[in-house]
C-alpha cells in the first residue's frame, strides 16, 4: 500500500518536492480499507496533505487486472483546494487494446489523459465525456471522511442473571466487546474514538 515511512508522514515531512503522487492497488476511502491503513488516512487528512484521488480503470497494468488509484499529495495546496479532497473515477477513461498484454487490456491514450487532467485542473463536482470516454469528479469538504470508532460493550451476568456493578457501575464481559464505526462527516475533529456505556 505504501510505505511506512510515508504512512507515519516522514516521506512528506521530509521530501522536498510540494507534490507526491503514488500509485495504489487499493482506496483508503472505503471502510475496509480504512480500517487497516487508518494511520496514513488520518495524518494525510488531518495534515490537509491529501488533494486528490484517481481511480484508474481495471485492466491497465500487466500482472493484475484489479483497480488501482493515484494518491496526490501536497504540501502547499492552492488556496482554492484548502480542507478539501476530490475523487476522480476515470475507470470508464480507456482505450481497448488491439492486442492483450497478459492482464493489461487497457490503455490510457492522450485524450484520456487529457481528460482526466482536465477534471483535476477543473476542481469541479461535474462529468467530462469525450466520445466514449467518461471522468467523473467530486470534492469533499476534509470532514467528509471523519468518522467515529464506538465500542460497545456487554455487560457481565451474574449466576442468577443480574448485572456484576463495581462502584455503582456495571463490568464489561470480557470477550463480548464489539465495535462499531459511524461516519459523522460533522465533526470538528476528524477521527475520535470512543467508548459507550456496558449494556
């Protein structure tokens, strides 16, 4: 996914390039996805280091036909771009290749590049067409992609059925936890954790 460097933030700390672009074979925008790699989603968003995202189309590269994205990030967004994301899905932006490659299918030609950089450049919530080629772009405010982690707990059972309280309140069963993640897109604070009262 990327590197460890680059998801503790030491790769943007340190480079000295404004603008990184990387390639990924998967979106840390979905919830799977961000669950497993939250410490880089966290400190790209919070940070504000996270301009753009580009779903390319499936079928592009020779040893996998799964999608994969381009990450932009930045260290000096234009004032225009501040505390904001934008998700580009080029997956419909491809050339047929005459001849397939093992996994590689597809092609991006010019006027698909073009496309697509059009969209970036647009900054718009809006769908660009070329013929049969198709980009679509959509911004987000940061806080879009905030969510709240809650752990649910159950409350441990006495031989008769009753509640255990320790101090007036009640104990957790241990191995009955749970959690839970509720997208807010709200929050002041983008990534929170919390616990709720034993159940």
């Amino acid at each position: 996914f990327f590197s460890s460097d680059f998801m503790s933030g030491k790769e943007i700390k340190d480079d000295k390039a404004s603008e990184i672009a990387k390639l990924s074979a998967r979106s840390a925008v979905c919830q799977s996805i961000m669950l497993e790699k939250d410490s880089a989603r966290k400190y790209l968003i919070e940070n504000d280091l996270l301009e753009c995202i580009i779903q390319l189309p499936n079928d592009l590269f020779y040893n996998t036909g799964i999608a994969t994205y381009i990450w932009v990030i930045t260290k000096n967004k234009p004032a225009h771009r501040i505390g904001m994301v934008q998700l580009i899905d080029a997956s419909k932006c491809y050339v047929k290749r005459r001849k397939n490659i093992g996994n590689k299918r597809v092609d991006l030609d010019d006027a698909c590049i073009e496309l697509i950089v059009k969209a970036y450049n647009e900054f718009d919530n809006k769908e660009y067409t070329n013929g049969n080629l198709f980009v679509e772009s959509k911004t987000f405010d940061n806080a879009y992609f905030g969510y709240t982690k809650v752990t649910v707990e159950t409350a441990e059972l006495d031989g008769n059925g009753n509640e255990v309280l320790k101090k007036g309140k009640k104990v957790a069963a241990k191995g009955k936890t749970d959690s839970e993640i509720v997208f807010n897109g709200r929050y002041r604070l983008l990534f929170r954790e919390e616990r709720s009262s034993v159940q």
